[in-house]
C-alpha cells in the first residue's frame, strides 16, 4: 500500500489529473515489477517506471468517468434481455438498504451517474457522517445496478476479480484497445457467469455482495470459455450480446454447480 502511494505521489508530480481509480488501475503494473527482494534503488527505479507506464495508460485506456456512466447504462440495456431477472434484480437492491459499510467499496467520482464532480462532493460529505446520521436518502445511492456496473468498469476490474483472472481480462482489453464495447462485453460476461448466485441473492445485501465478491470466485477456464463465446460471435467489437449468449455463458459457471452441489449435500 506504501508503494501504491508512492506511485500516485510521483504520478501527481507530471499529472495533476489524479483520480482514486488509479489506486486500482496501479495493481497489475506492481504485480508485473514485483521481483521479491530488491535493494531501495531498485525499487525507487520501479516505481519511477510504474508511474511513468501508468500515466500513459491513464490517458490511453480507460474512458472518463462520464463515459463510465454511459457505458454502464449500455451494459443494463444489453442485460435487460433477461428482463425477468434483471427486475428482480432492481427490486432487491431498491429494498432495505442498509449502505454505510458500502461508501468506500466505491471510488468517490462514480457515486452518482454522469456527475463526477457532485459525486465526490457527495461521498466527501458521506464518508464525514456518522452511520446513524445516515438519511434513508443517502442509503438510496447504493441501491441502484448502475453504480455496482460503474464500479467495475471504474477499477477496471481489478477490485473484483482474482489473480491471474484480471491479466487475462487485460490481455483480452489491450487486445481490443480499451474500445467501450469491449469493456461492455466483458461486464456482460462476468454478469452472465453470475447470474445462479444472483437468482438466489433476494436483498440488497445479498445482490452487493455477489456483484463485489463472486466475481473473483470464478474459476480461470470459465471465464476463459465466456471471453471466447464473446469473441467468437464479434461481442466485443459490436457490443452485442443475445440473451442466448448471455445464457450459455451462465451456464459455464462451474464453480456455482460446485457450490450447489455441496449445499445439496447438507440436506
């Protein structure tokens, strides 16, 4: 965590553009340019290097937090191909909202859609409040779908997938040069591997905690198999994905058949 600051401290020095999204986006250049025990010198070069490297992705990858909206909006629109589910879906989060362990599972600009500015006034004012100061207002926030897609797409997915799980998904991205509709893609994928653990997910606790932790749950191969159904049918270049593709990639979540059957198991 000290490197990661020294990193962004050094980054601020060329780009006054800093933004706490680049605390993730940092991750997988530190993993790359970890070499165990190095001498100080070193790794002073290292971080130099990483944030150098990581200034021109900044500016080269990944969209601005306004086009984070508008991808996130797409994103609902392709997954509301399964209308049934995703109402469901909408409806849990929109219910008993209990948010104020939520704030800083989210970066302060994405809080609210399209407004990046007001968002991180708003976090700001949040993060001073004690929990039970909270208004059922300020809970509301986090219960809308679009904030949980912003915030994968926002870290880049670093903060909800495992390693080596997030390489792969950066390969797959550099390959199609961070275009929007490949981010799309790849947020329908991992929502489509999803979807058994979010039939069984009935509250906004339960639907947080699958869109934030099962994702770095799923096993390497089937994420691997779901990136190829999108490949092989031009999804990441159209931004397009069927209810039947969404639908076969659910089914290539092994993990979740591992879980159920164990569940069964109990009984």
């Amino acid at each position: 965590m000290l490197q990661t600051a020294h990193i962004i401290n050094i980054l601020n020095l060329v780009d006054k553009d800093y933004n706490n999204a680049q605390i993730f986006w940092a991750l997988p250049f530190q993993v790359i340019y970890e070499k165990g025990n190095e001498s100080r010198e070193n790794e002073e070069k290292s971080m130099i290097e990483i944030s150098y490297l990581l200034e021109g992705f900044a500016r080269q990858g990944p969209p601005g937090f306004k086009e984070m909206s508008i991808l996130a909006d797409k994103v609902i629109e392709e997954l509301k191909e399964d209308g049934e589910l995703i109402d469901a879906i909408m409806k849990g989060l929109d219910e008993s909202i209990h948010a104020s362990g939520y704030l800083y599972l989210v970066v302060p600009q994405i809080l609210i859609a399209n407004h990046p500015n007001k968002s991180e006034k708003v976090w700001a004012d949040l993060s001073k409040k004690k929990k039970k100061d909270w208004r059922p207002k300020d809970h509301e926030y986090f219960g809308k779908l679009d904030l949980w897609i912003r915030k994968w797409i926002s870290e880049l997915f670093v903060g909800v997938l495992g390693n080596p799980q997030i390489f792969y998904i950066w390969d797959v991205l550099f390959l199609h040069k961070w275009a929007d509709n490949a981010i799309l893609a790849v947020c329908v994928g991992i929502f489509s591997l999803l979807k058994n653990w979010l039939k069984q997910a009935p509250s906004n606790r339960e639907i947080v905690r699958v869109l934030v932790e099962e994702p770095g749950k799923i096993y390497f191969q089937d994420l691997r198999n779901a990136m190829l159904v999108l490949e092989e049918n031009n999804c990441f270049k159209t931004g397009k994905i069927p209810l039947d593709l969404q639908e076969q990639m659910c089914e290539l979540n092994t993990n979740v058949n591992v879980e159920q059957k164990q569940v069964n198991l109990h009984f």
